[in-house]
C-alpha cells in the first residue's frame, strides 16, 4: 500500500511538472516579445527573471494548495467509498505526516526552478530589433 501511494506521488508530481514545463515553453514565445519591447524602453536584462517567476510562481502555488484542497475535500466526501478502513482492519485515521508536506513544497519549488531554467533561454531569442520593426502581434 505504501509503496502504491509512493509509485503514484511520484506519477502526480512528474506529470505536474511535464504540464508546467509545456505551459511555460507555450508562453515563451509571448515573454519573450514582451522583454524585447521592455528592453527597448530601457528594462535591464535581468528584469526577465522578475517577469518570468512573476508569471510563474502563482501558477504553482494555487496549483499546489489547489490541489491540497481538492484532495482533502475528496477524501473527506468519499473517504469511507475507498475502504481504508477494510485494508487497514479497523478505523483507519487520516494523517497527513509533515513530510509530505515539505516533500510536496520541495517538489514545487525544484519544478519551478526548472521551468524558469526553461524558459529563460527561450524567451530571450526574441531580439528587440525584430519586434520594432515587426510591431506587436495581436
């Protein structure tokens, strides 16, 4: 049973970050015209790291205490239809352990790590001379 709910943490959490690697590379393209023409109006390079977390770090925070509520409503509502109590022979209390919580906050912030690590080289081949001439897209 432990090692069940251990396979499929491990599943949740590297298709949370394959979803936020491929909504960051989708946006990219969209940063990066938006840094050029910052760029352009004098917004120091470094700038793009604000933007990039900025847009990011609210998609993984509601996401991860999003999710937490969602679970604990689940488990609440139905936790008597998933038979814990028949695996576990007897009332089986719910117990969240600590580490999985800063195991979860750890995951978060490793896959927000990496997708601003994706996403910072994407977003600046936009060059500022192309978006000047080009005007901005709609």
């Amino acid at each position: 049973m432990t090692a069940a709910t251990m396979q499929s943490l491990i599943g949740t959490g590297i298709l949370a970050l394959l979803a936020l690697v491929v909504t960051t590379v989708l946006g990219s393209r969209r940063r990066g015209r938006i840094l050029a023409l910052l760029r352009a109006l004098g917004v120091p390079q470094r700038a793009s790291f604000a933007l990039v977390a900025g847009e990011l770090v609210p998609l993984v925070v509601s996401g991860v205490v999003g999710g937490g509520i969602a679970a604990a409503i689940a488990i609440g509502a139905a936790g008597s239809a998933f038979g814990v109590d028949t695996l576990a022979g007897g009332p089986a209390p719910i117990i969240v352990s600590p580490w999985l919580i800063a195991a979860i906050v750890g995951v978060a912030a490793a896959a927000l790590v990496i997708a601003i690590a994706v996403d910072m080289p994407l977003s600046r081949r936009v060059s500022t001379a192309e978006i000047l001439r080009t005007g901005e897209e709609s």
